[in-house]
C-alpha cells in the first residue's frame, strides 16, 4: 500500500536532486533517496544522515526496487553530455528501465510520479524559441542519442502508464539549469568556466560560441518542479529561464565575475551540439504560476562562491 506521506526521489544525492531533498525536509516531509552514486555524491546528502525523517538507499534503478511511497520525484539520470555518454548503453538502460521500474513502482502504489525530461528532446531545434508543442530534431544514431531519445521514450512510457492505467504523471522538460552542487569539471558549461577561471586555466568555447543557452538558477528550477508535483498538470511543461545567452558571453561574464580569470581558447564544437535553445515558459506561468526569478548575475555569483569554497 501506498504511504502518501513518503517521497521517494530517484537520483537524489545527484545536483538537482540534493536540492529537492533539501526543499522537502525543509517542508518537514519524508523523504527516500535512491541514487546509485554514478555521478552523484554521498556529500551532497551528508547532513541529513542522522534526520529521521530522511533516507538514503544506494540502488540501480535500472533494477526493480519495492518501496512504499505516496510521490516519486524520477531524477535518476546522468545529465551531463560527458557523463551520459560515458556509457552510453547504460544511459539508454537508465531512462527506459529505469523509468519503466519507477511507473510501474507508481502503478502498484498508485503514487504520483514526476518525470524530470529535457529541453533535449527538441535535439537541435528548427523552431525557435521552443513551445511544449515542438516535436523535435533529433538525431537517433548520434552521440547525444542514448540521452535525447532515452528522455523522449521515457516520456513515451510516462503517457502510455496514463493513457493505459490512469497513472497521475508529471513530465517537466528541464532546460540548462546550473548552481551550486553541480560536479566541478563535468563538462557543463557553467561549472567548466568557472573552474577555469578560478584555476586560472582558459576558458575552453566549443566553436565559436554563438551558439545559444538559456539558464536557470536550480532553486527557481526546484520551485518550478514542486509546484508541477503539487498541480493537475501532466505536462509536458517546460521549466528554464527564458534569458537566451550565447556561450561567448557567458564565458564573457564569467571572466569578468572572476578576478585574474585566463584568456578565452576555441575548441572544436562537439558534434550535434544544437544551435540555439530557448524555452517558450507559457504553459508553467499559467497553469503553475511559475516563473523564475534568479538573474543570472544574482546566480553566477552564489555558484561562483560555491566553486571558490570547493576548490580552496
Ligand atoms: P546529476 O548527474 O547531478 O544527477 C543524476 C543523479 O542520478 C546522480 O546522483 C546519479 O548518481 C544518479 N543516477 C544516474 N544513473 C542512475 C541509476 N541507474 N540508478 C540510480 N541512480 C542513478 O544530474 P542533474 O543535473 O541533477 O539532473 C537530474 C535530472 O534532471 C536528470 O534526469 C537530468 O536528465 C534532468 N535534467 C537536468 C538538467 C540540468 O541542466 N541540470 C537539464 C535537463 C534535464
Ligand atoms: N560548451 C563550451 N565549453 C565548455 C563546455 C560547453 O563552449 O567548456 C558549450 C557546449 O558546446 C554547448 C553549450 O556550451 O554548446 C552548453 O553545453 P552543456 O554541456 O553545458 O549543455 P548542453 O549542450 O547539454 O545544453
């Protein structure tokens, strides 16, 4: 039987999902961690050990686990383009099984499930900015592939456990969110510019840098996915901050935020990095009434502080 008072998050000792766990047991909730500790960090969720009211299992979820829970918060997934396509065919097995384990854990339990998507099933977007209603340009045999269409069947699964059993489903479609916790040097943008310039290493733009992003500050972010769980929407719902930046200019204002940052070297752009990336936030500001509300200046610094800790 279902305990509704119970939260189990997937991926929750992981960037975003150490900041959800943070926000429910600030609510004074439960909460049970599962997190197989691929990319996230038992640091992340140390100060909670002792806490009653929280938990933490150290579980694949790419195999089935029993547990009785009233709301499944699925954020178990590497997110990063240099995590995810370490072992790609791990990353495929992680969306698909693990999402199919966690609707059918739902199913039995009759629990609410949340789906943490990605702008990434828009691929390299031919409309722009991107509306919920944007099918996509994905390519299916590429190296962002096992990430882009694990999300995408993911969600597939997702409206089919709906559709099929009446699931109460939840689909947010994540864009570039950034912020303290994320793993320094893992690739993303953000967290590998501010490690060089607080490293005084040169800060490393694939291509040109024109190509586009659009940031949101994780606490904006871990808002928006609270107030999806606690809708009737199922979605799909697109949370990120519409504030469309080109990478020459992060790296730009990151240089600047950074006293004695490097000079600027230009790599080659990985293959199907997409052009732009913007979210159309309609959708969440009506029917969620969220909207972010973190500037990315007010954001760069307390990620840049968090860096600067990390590193001394
Ligand atoms: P993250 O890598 O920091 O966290 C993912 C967590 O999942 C980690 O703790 C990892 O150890 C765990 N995990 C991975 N595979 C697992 C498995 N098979 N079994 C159990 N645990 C597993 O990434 P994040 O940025 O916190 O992303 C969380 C979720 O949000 C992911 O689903 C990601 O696709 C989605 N998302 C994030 C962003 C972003 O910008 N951060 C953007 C779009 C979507
Ligand atoms: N990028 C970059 N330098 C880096 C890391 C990333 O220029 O050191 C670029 C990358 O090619 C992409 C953008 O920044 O165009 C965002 O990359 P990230 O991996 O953070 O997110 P994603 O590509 O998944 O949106």
């Amino acid at each position: 039987m279902s305990n509704s008072k119970v939260n189990l998050v997937t991926g929750g000792a992981g960037f975003l999902g150490s900041h959800l766990v943070e926000c429910l047991i600030k609510n004074n909730e439960e909460v049970i961690c599962i997190d197989n500790l691929f990319t996230g960090d038992k640091r992340n969720i140390e100060k909670w050990k002792n806490n009653p009211k929280f938990e933490f299992i150290r579980h694949d979820i790419t195999e089935p686990i029993f547990l009785e829970v009233g709301k499944i918060w699925h954020l178990a997934c590497p997110a990063s383009p240099v995590h995810y396509q370490h072992n790609p065919i791990k990353t495929a097995k992680t969306s698909f099984l693990g999402t199919y384990n966690m609707l059918g854990l739902a199913k039995r339990l009759k629990a609410k499930i949340l789906f943490t998507s990605t702008s990434e099933v828009y691929g390299d977007p031919e409309v722009h900015p991107q509306p919920e209603s944007y099918r996509g340009n994905v390519n299916t045999i590429g190296i962002r592939s096992c990430y882009d269409e694990g999300k995408r069947i993911a969600e597939t699964l997702c409206f089919d456990y709906k559709r099929l059993h009446n699931l109460d489903v939840k689909v947010a479609r994540i864009f570039n969110t950034y912020g303290p916790r994320m793993v320094p040097n893992d690739g993303r943008v953000i967290s590998n510019f501010i490690c060089q310039a607080l490293s005084n290493k040169e800060l490393t733009i694939y291509g040109k840098g024109d190509q586009t992003r659009s940031f949101c500050y994780v606490n904006d972010l871990i808002e928006g996915l609270i107030k999806l769980m606690n809708s009737d929407l199922s979605g799909p719902v697109n949370l990120g901050n519409p504030e469309e930046l080109r990478i020459i200019d992060v790296a730009n204002i990151i240089q600047k935020k950074v006293p004695n940052s490097a000079k600027i070297s230009f790599k080659e752009l990985p293959q199907d990095d997409p052009l732009q990336r913007k979210p159309i936030i309609k959708l969440a500001e009506e029917k969620l009434n969220w909207r972010p509300k973190t500037t990315l200046s007010e954001g760069l610094d307390k990620t840049i502080e968090y860096f600067q800790q990390l590193i001394n």
